[in-house]
C-alpha cells in the first residue's frame, strides 16, 4: 500500500510543480519570466558543473529556483560535505522548495547543509564563495542596471575558477522586440548587450536545449583563477 501511495505521489508531483509554477507565472510574470518549469535536460545542462566536480564536496548556490526542477538535479549530485544555498524570492516557491529539500532523499541526514533563502540574492548576507551558481533568473524582464548588479554580484560570490551558469529562452527578444514599445524594446537590447560583455569577459561555453518549453540557450561563465579573494565558507 505504502508503495503504491509513493508512485502515485511521484506521478503527481510534476503536474502539482508544473500548475503552481503557472499560477505564479501569472501573478508574477515579470519575476518568473516563464509558464513552465525548467526540463530534465535543461537542468542537468546547468547542473553540469557540479557534476564535472566528481565526488569533491562544494559550495553550491542556485537563484531563481522556482519550484525546484534544477533544485532537484543539484540534491542528486551534492557529494557527501556539500552545501547548497538557494535563494528564491517568490514566497509561494520558497515554501514549495523547503518541503522538496526537507523530502529529499539524498539530503534526509544532512538537512544543515541544505538552506532555502525567501530573499533577493542582492540580499543574500555571506561570507561563502562558491564552487558553482546556478541562476534562473529571468535577466530578459530586468532592468539593465538590475542586471548589471546581479552579475557583478555572482562574480563576487564565486571562488576563482568558480562556474556560473545560467540560460535565456531563445527567440525571446526578437519576438518581444515586435510586440512591445520602443521604450521595452530598448531596454531588451540593453540587457543583451550588458550579457554580451560579460560573455566576451568570461564565457567558456554555450549549449542550446531544443527539448525545453521554449528552447532554451544556457551559457557558461568561469570566474579566472588568479582573481583575489580572502573569503570563504
């Protein structure tokens, strides 16, 4: 009986995520920036630092985790000593991703080292660098400043050779360029060319995810080596 109660839950829990992140969607269509959940695909590409780091522990962050489709990648991969920090300003999703993190599996006996932040990550108080940040935040919705601010902070957070990841929907800006204002229109081709400039400083990969609603293009960023820092966990 237990067991059939566990496989129905497993077969409910994705629509259960897919119509609470719709929902939100709706409410908060600029701060979600999306009406489904990042695929499996999707997830395991931003993930993939954390799993080219093999069984070394590491400080991980993830930002913008809605309702946890990455989140839930990163809990499978966390080698024994990890941390994970995730930070989500949507209330209805931090509530969401507490109860997935405290039913996890692979975290059940080290539930300190996972920690759910209801906060902006330009509010995120810490003296940690990271080995990996992965973003899903919606830059394409953001002010260029916001932006601006956003990336700087993630370099900040990251160690030297530290790994950023993060992904755009592709076509989005082209369609929104048709469809909006002059002014929204200007402000889309100013938060491209901000991304760009940091991609020409830091880019070390870029992948596209046909298999996502919408296609999506994720980019990878490194923090160099030599950078400077006397922080850490």
């Amino acid at each position: 009986m237990n067991e059939i109660t566990a496989q129905d839950r497993a077969r409910t829990q994705p629509a259960t995520e897919g119509w609470t992140f719709l929902v939100e969607s709706i409410r908060n269509h600029r701060t979600v920036g999306s009406i489904a959940p990042s695929s499996k695909s999707l997830a395991s590409l931003l993930a993939a630092p954390l799993l080219e780091r093999a069984s070394q522990s590491s400080n991980v962050l993830e930002v913008g985790a809605g309702t946890g489709s990455v989140t839930r990648t990163l809990l499978s991969l966390m080698p024994r000593g990890s941390r994970l920090d995730i930070v989500e300003a949507n209330t209805h999703f931090a509530a969401h991703l507490r109860h997935l993190v405290h039913s996890h599996p692979n975290v059940l006996d080290r539930q300190e080292q996972v920690r759910v932040h209801n906060l902006f990550v330009e509010q995120l108080a810490t003296d940690c660098r990271y080995d990996v940040i992965v973003s899903g935040l919606p830059f394409s919705n953001f002010a260029p400043q916001q932006v601006e601010e956003i990336m700087g902070r993630y370099l900040e957070l990251l160690r030297p050779g530290g790994t950023l990841t993060y992904f755009s929907y592709c076509g989005s800006r082209w369609v929104r360029t048709f469809l909006t204002s002059r002014p929204e229109a200007r402000r889309q081709r100013d938060v491209k060319g901000l991304l760009n400039r940091f991609h020409q400083r830091y880019a070390v990969g870029r992948w596209t995810v046909w298999g996502n609603l919408p296609p999506a293009e994720v980019w990878q960023l490194r923090r160099p080596i030599d950078a400077v820092t006397s922080s850490a966990c």
